[in-house]
C-alpha cells in the first residue's frame, strides 16, 4: 500500500557542527514531483529520566535560544560517543553532575520523522547521585533541580515542561509502569 519516494536530485543548503539542510526533488508514487522537500540531518540525541535515591527526578533549568525561553526539560544532547549509552552517562553528569548506577534504555524513536532521520535514545537512570556541579558551557547554563514524583507529574499535567522529549520519556516510564 506504501511505497518509498524516489530522490530524484538533492543538494545541500547548510551544513554546519550542529545541522545540515539538504533539499530534496523528490517523485512520489503516484507520480507526484515535489521540487523542495527539506530533510534535516545531524547527531542522534539521548535524553535521560533519571531519579535519585530519594525518589526525585532531575530535571534542567536552562535558556534556549530557538524558543527563547528558560525552560524546564530532562537532560538531553547530541551523541558525540560511539555509544547512545555513553552519551547519555555524560549528558546526565554534564548538565546536572549526576551519576547513576542503574541504566535502562526505554525506547530509539525519530524525533521528527516527516523531515529528519534523525533518532532520540531514551534512557531510565536510577541511584543517581550528586558528584559535581554541572559543567557550564558558553552556549548552554544549566542549573539541576530536584522535584517530587508528584511534581513531576503536575508539571506534565499542566504543560510545564516545553520539551517534546521530556513527555516521550515521562510517557515510555509511565508505560512501562516504573517510577509512578
């Protein structure tokens, strides 16, 4: 019933450290010619729902400059390792000077799949525990905040967090009925 389109030409519009823009001609099957579909490729991504040994999640206060806004949302950052799991054990400790003990990938899942290929690596942490203070980077401030399952849940609820990865995560936990 579904058949792939075919990529007639592309060339590339940006290519920089964090993104790279490339514009597809592409045929559907139907014989649809679509001159400009922009595909977006880079760094897989992990994110990482971690709790502590008293039952608090770890969330990051930080700006981000795309929505400009200070934010709430779960650890999260581009893969440089050739582990999605290694990644994700620097992500946590980087943003928030965190270590876990316990790892639990929940989910790979496309972050947008209409335009990118581009893939989320979710991660449980459990045992964390404080061993530094976060690492601040000129492009990215961080400040780790602690907050009760119960407020966890509340700012799901009512749409706190502004971060689509921070609801996957909260959700794959929640399907697999670990944590609440």
């Amino acid at each position: 019933m579904f058949k792939k389109w075919k990529r007639l030409s592309s060339r590339y519009r940006l290519k920089s450290r964090w993104i790279t823009i490339r514009q597809d001609r592409v045929k559907t099957p139907e014989g649809h010619v679509i001159p400009d579909y922009y595909v977006r490729e880079g760094k897989d991504i992990v994110t990482v729902l971690a709790v502590t040994n008293e039952d608090k999640i770890i969330v990051v206060r930080q700006y981000k400059y795309g929505a400009d806004k200070v934010i709430l949302e779960l650890p999260t950052g581009f893969i440089d390792e050739k582990s999605p799991l290694a990644a994700a054990r620097r992500e946590l400790l980087e943003e928030t000077g965190y270590k876990a003990s316990h790892w639990r990938k929940l989910a790979t899942v496309l972050t947008d799949p209409t335009s990118s290929a581009m893939k989320r690596h979710v991660y449980l942490a459990e045992n964390a525990r404080k061993v530094s203070e976060p690492v601040q980077f000129p492009n990215e401030r961080t400040k780790a905040v602690l907050l009760s399952k119960t407020q966890f849940l509340a700012g799901l609820k009512k749409g706190t967090f502004k971060s689509q990865a921070t609801y996957a995560a909260a959700a794959l936990v929640i399907a697999r009925g670990r944590i609440f």
